[in-house]
C-alpha cells in the first residue's frame, strides 16, 4: 500500500535568511534568499518561478558554531507562489540526504530549541 507524502510542514522549521543558489536541470543556476529550514525542506525566495516537480540541487550555507557549513543538496520543487513582480516563494523537498547532511541540519534545529 502506498504511503501518503509527508506534510512539508509537519517537521520543525527555523528561520534561515541567507543568499542561496538553485541549480536547475541544464546547469542553469539561479540566485535566491532562504527563508526558512527544516530536516525535509526549505523554502526560498527567487526572482522567476520553479515548477513543482523539478528536481534541483541548492547551495546555501549552513550557521554551526564551528562556522558556515557549505551544503549542496538534491531537492524537489513543491511548491512556486507569486509574491510580487520579481519575487516568488519556492518550497523545495530534500531527497537523498547523506547521513551527514540530515546530521547537521538536525544539530541546527536542535541548536535552536
């Protein structure tokens, strides 16, 4: 039987306000502001829309009290809302995490609580 997609909100989220890039399939790379973080997903903030379904990889830095932790990782388009002219909300999906990455992404969330 079939599992249901897990709620992209039902996971703990923090603020994350940063400069980000989105690299969409053909390499085309496209700059953007995270907004907020969770162990599943995040969302972001872009000038032009990414269809949901798309599969991306986003490059953004993680805070650590050991310093900025780079991150690249695989994601999904599930979401593009229109904001205003030139600015649209982007909520992205992670897939295959390594054990590392879903490590640090949890250290940050706990950090925060």
């Amino acid at each position: 039987m079939p599992t249901p997609d897990r709620d992209r909100r039902a996971s703990r989220r923090a603020a994350l306000q940063q400069e980000c890039e989105v690299v969409l399939p053909g390499n085309v790379c496209r700059k953007g502001r995270t907004c907020e973080l969770g162990l599943d997903g995040l969302s972001l903030l872009t000038g032009k829309p990414i269809s949901p379904g798309v599969r991306c990889q986003v490059r953004f830095q993680l805070p650590t009290a050991a310093g900025p932790l780079p991150l690249f990782l695989s994601a999904k388009a599930v979401y593009s809302s229109f904001q205003s002219a030139e600015r649209f909300r982007i909520g992205l999906l992670f897939d295959r995490l390594t054990d590392e990455d879903e490590q640090a992404l949890a250290g940050f969330l706990h950090g925060l609580g």
